[in-house]
C-alpha cells in the first residue's frame, strides 16, 4: 500500500462515517439472509451455502475491522480484508442479484481504510461487484449481452473512480490549505514572540539612549562650565591676586578690581546662557571672524600679550555649532596661553578653506613635551604650574568639541619653542575633506597688538 490517507479525505476522521462503516453491514446483511430464505427456490444445500457466505462475510468484517480497531491503519491488513471482502460479495451478488445492495458499505471501506493510489482498484473492484448485481438479468451468451454487461460495468466503474480521484485531489488541496494555515499560525506566534522581543529590545535602546543623552548632556555642561565659570573665575582670581600686589599704587589696583568685576560678571552672562545652550554672545551679532577679533580684543586688554587676528579665504556663514565649536576652542587656547605659556606674542587664524574651516592659534610661550601629553590628560589631578596647558580638562574639550562636528584638533609644542593649536572642522555637514590649512587666498587682519605677518609666523616657529 502506498501513500498515506488525507486528514481531509472522505470519512477519516471521527463521527457519522465510522460508525455507518462498523454497525451497518450487520442489519443489512442480516436482512438479505432473511430475504434468501424467503425466496429461495433453490435445493436445502444451496441456501446453507448462501446462509455460509453470509456467515464468513459478517465474520470476515467483524475479526478484521470490528473487533480490532487498531489494524485500520495497518496497510498490508486492511488490503487483505477489502480484498477478501470484495470476493465474498462477488460471490454472493453471484449467487444472489440483491446482495450487491451491500456495495454502498464497500465504497465507504474503500475510502476508509484505502490510500491513494490503491483506492483507484479497491473502488474499481467494488464497482464490479454492483455491476455484475445490476446486469444480473443480462444473458452473457452473445455478443451483444457481452457487450451489454461491459457497459453496465464501465458505467459504474468510470464514474466511482473519478469521484475517488476528485476526492483525493479535493482532500490535498484541502491538506494543503491546512497545514498552510498551521504553518500561518505557527508565523505568527514566531511573530509575536519577535515583536515582544523586540518590544523588550526596544525598551532597553530607549533606556540606552535616555543614558547617553543624560551623559551627553553633562559632558556640554561640563565643557560649557569650563569654558565659561572656570575661565572667568580664573581670571576673577589672577585679578585679585595682581590687585593684591598692587596697593602702593591705588590706580592700578583700582584697574585689577574693575577688570575682575566685569569678568565676573561676563561669566554670569555667558553661564545663563550655556545653561539655556545659546550662542555664546560675541557670535549674538556678529560673524565668527568678527567674534574671534572681539573676544581676541578682551584677552589681550586683560592680560596685556599682544593677539594677531587673521582671516584668509571668503567669509562666509558656518552652521551654529560649527561657529560655537570654533569660538570656544579659542576661547580655550587663550586662556591656556594665559594661565601656562608665559608667551609675549599670539597669533590666531581662522582660514575658509574650500571644504573646511581651520582655527590656528599659536604662542611664543615655553612650550611643553607632546608625549608627556597623554599622561597629564589622564592624571590632570596632580599637575603643577609647570603641567601644560592641555593636561586638564581644557584640552579633553576642546578635542571633544572638534570631534563632535566631525573634524580634528592637533597640538603641537616642543620645549622653549612655543605652542601651536590647530582645529579643522568641515564648512558643511560633512566629513573633514581633510585639506590641509594651506589656503593663498588673501582676506581681512585685525590686531590688538603690534605684531606683523611675519612676527605671527615666527611665533609658529
């Protein structure tokens, strides 16, 4: 036997069909024996023999299908007893025309217990035995008899087997819609175990980034902090501190406690506005390059070293952040001049490139040693006055800053030469094309002190 029967296919599953399939036969065969005795017309033995077939037929069904309900779907067993049974009601329609009345019940055997392709001669076989019941009144000695009980066969073997392989094919669609919805449904609970993993996922990348905002958050703070309390603080204090030495000269001290005043209050300012993540105010009304002269302008007038503001290439407006970043790494590099370099001369340059923009800001101070740099940035915490200038916070900042709008921050320094800072960040939301800080084109110069092109150039020396 081969194959196997469709969930879908006529009669497998439980109910109405099973139950016609196991008790059925019995009554009706019953009933035909009664009917044998009463019209036979035969000799004693030959009605024993019709009673026997009843008999071996009702046995035949009981011990094969009855009484083991188990051997159903065993395929070698259930092909012997259709086989058998379709010979026993061969021989009784044989014997008796009305006996093909139990035919019904074979075809629904057949489509029981057989699969496919066999069911195609087990319905075949079948529809032989009602054919040889209905063409019993044929004579089959000539020709035209003979051909007579042929087409009483074909009429019902033909339709019965392509109802069976109209059966079979609807009951494989069928299978197929089925176990496509199975396969469906089992989609869909992988789905649904996916959205909710995704669900959780996405909750711990909101979790992720509410952190990263928080720490990008205070990482702004602190650098605007830095560049706004620390600086004016530190100034506030260098102030003080001059106006402490200066008490034998009262004009002098009156000019310290001023200047500390108006930083002091410069840095309340400029810490409002960080704090609300304004621009910073030199860029309020004015352009980066004008903002650069003004805040150049303040150093300069507070700490008497004279600043060289230059701009090469054509001015023109930059993204807000790009001009903040700029400003305060000024801002920065001043300050650190200030505070560690010792310098008499500084030179800031701003060049817009063709891609980028590109701060200089450069000293005649003492300079330091870059590989002590990576050192001091990670243990600022017990520099001296002779640490350099990026060894604290100042320069971590200033590096974040660039790298945050995609460019690069370099220093460089060495012993008694001097200091330079150089930041390049891109003209537009793009990455640093890279170009160096090489630009010809002539443009604009403001200074706050004396020096010429060329003293800025030596100072880069």
């Amino acid at each position: 036997m081969g194959g196997s029967i469709p969930r879908s296919w006529p009669g497998a599953g439980a109910g109405r069909w099973p139950r016609i399939a196991t008790v059925g036969p019995y009554p009706a065969l019953a009933a035909l024996a009664i009917l044998t005795v009463v019209v036979n017309r035969r000799p004693a033995g030959s009605l024993l023999i019709d009673l026997g077939l009843c008999a071996l037929t009702a046995g035949w069904m009981l011990w094969f299908f009855t009484l083991h309900p188990q051997w159903r779907s065993r395929a070698p067993r259930m092909a012997v007893f259709y086989a058998g049974l379709t010979v026993l009601l061969e021989v009784l329609v044989l014997r008796a025309p009305w006996f093909g009345i139990l035919t019904p019940f074979g075809y629904i055997l057949a489509f029981r217990i057989l699969s496919w392709p066999w069911i195609l001669p087990g319905v075949a076989a079948m529809a032989t035995v009602a054919g040889t019941s209905q063409a019993s009144g044929i004579s089959r000695s000539t020709l035209l008899g003979v051909l007579a009980f042929a087409a009483v066969l074909a009429v019902n073997i033909l339709p019965m087997c392509g109802y069976a392989w109209f059966a079979w094919h609807t009951a494989g669609l069928e299978e197929r819609r089925e176990r496509a919805l199975d396969e469906v449904s089992a989609a869909n609970r992988r789905l649904e175990a996916t959205l909710a993993e995704n669900e959780s996922l996405h909750e711990r990348l909101l979790a992720q980034a509410r952190e990263a905002g928080v720490l990008d958050e205070r990482q702004r703070m602190a650098r605007e902090i830095h560049d706004t309390l620390a600086q004016g603080l530190t100034g506030i204090i260098t102030q003080l501190q001059a106006a402490e030495h200066a008490d034998a000269e009262p004009a002098e001290r009156h000019r310290h406690v001023e200047a500390a005043i108006r930083l002091a209050r410069e840095s309340l300012s400029e810490a409002r506005r960080s704090v609300h993540a304004l621009r910073p105010e030199p860029l309020e009304t004015a352009r980066l390059s004008e903002a650069l002269a003004d805040v150049a302008a303040r150093w300069s007038a507070l700490h008497g070293i004279d600043v060289q503001v230059t701009t090469t290439g054509t001015t023109r407006s930059l993204r807000p952040e790009t001009e903040v970043g700029l400003l305060r790494t000024a801002q920065e590099a001043l300050a650190n001049v200030a505070k560690h370099a010792r310098a008499t001369r500084v030179g800031v340059t701003l060049s817009y490139l063709d891609y980028e923009v590109a701060l200089d800001v450069r000293d005649d101070g003492r300079g330091f040693d870059p590989d002590r740099l990576a050192e001091l940035t990670t243990d600022s915490a017990h520099k001296d006055e002779n640490d350099v200038p990026s060894g604290g916070f100042g320069l971590v900042a200033m590096r974040q800053r660039i790298e945050g709008l995609s460019g690069r921050l370099q220093v460089e320094s060495e012993p008694g030469a001097g200091t330079a800072i150089s930041a390049c960040v891109p003209a537009e939301p793009t990455e640093c094309a890279g170009a160096a800080a090489t630009a010809g084109s002539t443009g604009t110069t403001g200074s706050t002190g004396t020096p010429e092109s060329a003293e800025s150039a030596e100072v880069r020396g």
